[in-house]
C-alpha cells in the first residue's frame, strides 16, 4: 500500500521517539487504491515465502518476485490455527485476483461470526443490506453506511443477546489487573458493584439499551479511582523523557499546559476537544522532531533502490527535513513531493496483488475451506 513519502517519515519518526499517542484523532480507515493491472488466472497457483501473517490474511514474497496480499477469510479459524502458518515458510497458493481490500470481506465472511440461531429470512436481510452498505462504501458515502450498520444491529442483536452468557462478576473485574498492581477494592464498594453489574446484564438482556448504559456509567464512577490508581496519569516530564526532542527551556511551559488540557478534555469525554488539543500539540512539538537519518529512513521501504536514485534522493530528504525543522513547509514540501516521484516506478513494481485463497499448500498439505 502506497504512503505518501513524507507521511512515512513522520510515521516513522512518530513511532521511534514515543510519539504515536500524540495524534490519537488520526487513526481511521485508510482508503487504497486497486493493484495495477495484472491477469491472474483464476484459480492460478502462486509459490512463495511467508512475510507477515495477520490474522485472516498472509503476505508472501512470490517466486516471480512479486508481492502478494492472501486473504484466507474463506477459512475457518480452526483451519487457519491447523495451517500453523510462520514467516519465513515456503507456502502455494490457490486463487482469484481481487481489486482491492475491502473485496476480501465478503458476506460470507461476515456471516461466520453470527449465531447460529439466526433464520435464513433474518439472514437475507442481512445479506441485503451487507450489499447495500459495500455499494455505499464505494461511493464514499460513510454516513449512509452507518445508518445500514445500525439496521443490521438491530437484526442481529437479539440472538446475539439469546445466546450470550455473561462471565461472572469475579472474572470481570479479574480482567482489569487490579491484582497485579496490588489494587484492593474495599468490600463496600465491590458489593455495590456486584449489585450494579447484575442489574446490568438484566437490562442488557432484556434490550433496554438507554437503561443498561447507565447503569454501566453508574459502575464506572464507583470504579474510577480504583482506575485512576492503577493507570495514574503520565506526567508532562515523565512524556517527553523518552523523546529525542530539541526542545528549547520558553517553549515548555506552553507545551505542558496544552498536555494537561489536552489529558483533562479526553478524562472529560469532550472528543472534539481532546482532538484539537492533540492536534495542536503535535503541530507544536513536530519542529522539535529529530528526524530519522537517511539510512533509517530507507529502510522504512521494503525494496531496494538504485545507486544514482538513493543519492539523489539523500540529497533531497536532508533538504526537505531541515525545511520541516525550520517551518518552512511550502518549500519542503516540494522537497517531498520530488522525492515521491522518484519513489513512485519503485512503489508501483511492488504494489501487492490481492489474492482470495481457496486453496493453502504447506509441506505437501492441502488446506481447503
């Protein structure tokens, strides 16, 4: 998948120094775009060696040369666990070329995750609007989207409820770790919260939506300090310790007060606060950025580049980077988009072809779903 270059700099430098929580308002779906134009044969078999594996899906450096992208969502999880999938094994692979990577979420794929309880007039509704929402997700209309999602909620919910069995009350505070920081939660308030999380799962069960979150709210403020205790709040100074920053001694006091703002709005729950602060915040902090050095850098990118255009593109990173430092965005961000157009003919011979399995060979073992 294509990032912009300058986008996996930051990227990059954001993870390396500790940065990643700064801009918690950016994660979100990615879109990308359809692999280049390569026939596949249906059912073609492709040979090669295991990169990553990622849950449902599996990257593979061809024979040929070639990135492939293996969606094995056509499994079940049992299967998959039976395939005993490592980086590094040799792998072949049956199937069809798909375009892009929402393709590999079929319906079928989102049918396996529901109970089986569910009639087959429920789940032709539901195969209805799933189709309905892929149409609209392709139009970009994520609004739209969200009112079908909601719909389909409403369908599924009941069995999902029918079948549900809760944990206990012991094992669901077990789940948060007070123990293992020595946490103890006095007898009065956990009799309370017992009472609490019981009345809970009835209005849970029972569909009282409205009802059943606030009981939940009236958990969690009997539960706060007990939180509070166990995940304290980070420091401003304790924050940066590990950050390889320039920072100079005026712009501190700035910089912490937007922190601790920033901290209160998200304890607060004021989303659109909490994002603008971060946002703030890292605008604030990304001339103070040490950037990666040229080598780092490079090996951000999983293919090798020529000799004349790696120096060239040395050239071009240090003069965009120092651009960056000093704010001067406009002209660095020409530096970057020249280096995106020598990186491009490299970014597009290793785009991944998307590849759904119907058919996993490993050591002479056939997988089928």
């Amino acid at each position: 998948m294509k990032k912009t270059t300058k986008q996996a700099w930051m990227i990059a430098s954001a993870l390396t120094i500790g940065m990643a929580v700064f801009a918690p308002h950016q994660a979100g779906a990615t879109s990308v775009k359809p692999t280049n134009e390569i026939t596949i044969k249906v059912e073609q078999q492709i040979k090669g060696t295991v990169k990553s594996i990622n849950g449902d899906s599996v990257t593979i450096k061809g024979k040929d040369g070639k990135n492939y992208y293996i969606g094995i969502q056509k499994f079940s999880d049992e299967q998959i666990a039976k395939m005993k999938l490592v980086e590094g094994q040799e792998i072949s692979v049956e199937g069809s070329l798909v375009q892009d990577y929402s393709d590999f979420y079929t319906f079928d794929v989102y049918k396996k995750d529901l109970p089986k309880e569910i009639t087959k007039a429920d789940l032709a509704k539901l195969e209805k609007l799933f189709n309905k929402t892929k149409q609209l997700e392709k139009e970009e209309k994520y609004d739209e989207v969200d009112k079908i999602n909601r719909e389909m909620d409403k369908i599924t919910k009941p069995y999902i409820l029918a079948s549900w069995v809760p944990v206990s009350f012991e094992e669901f505070m077990e789940e948060y770790g007070f123990s293992e920081k020595n946490i103890v939660i006095k007898e009065k308030d956990k009799k309370q919260l017992k009472d609490i999380y019981q009345q809970w799962i009835k209005l849970e069960k029972s569909g009282k939506e409205e009802a059943a979150q606030a009981k939940f709210d009236e958990f969690q403020k009997i539960l706060q300090p007990y939180l509070d205790a166990l995940y304290p709040p980070v420091t401003f100074e304790e924050y940066i310790s590990d950050m390889e920053l320039d920072i100079p001694a005026e712009a501190l006091p700035k910089l912490k007060a937007i922190y601790k703002d920033a901290q209160k709005a998200v304890t607060d729950k004021n989303d659109q606060l909490s994002e603008k602060l971060w946002g703030q915040l890292e605008e604030m902090i990304k001339p103070y950025m040490k950037p990666l050095s040229f080598e780092d850098y490079l090996a951000i990118f999983d293919f090798e580049i020529k000799a004349k255009d790696k120096a060239q593109l040395k050239k071009l990173y240090e003069e965009a980077t120092a651009l960056d430092k000093k704010g001067d965005y406009a002209k660095s961000d020409e530096k970057w988009a020249a280096i995106d157009k020598i990186l491009n003919p490299y970014y597009e011979a290793n785009k991944e072809i998307l590849i759904s399995a119907s058919k996993v060979i490993i050591k002479g073992k056939v997988h089928q779903p």
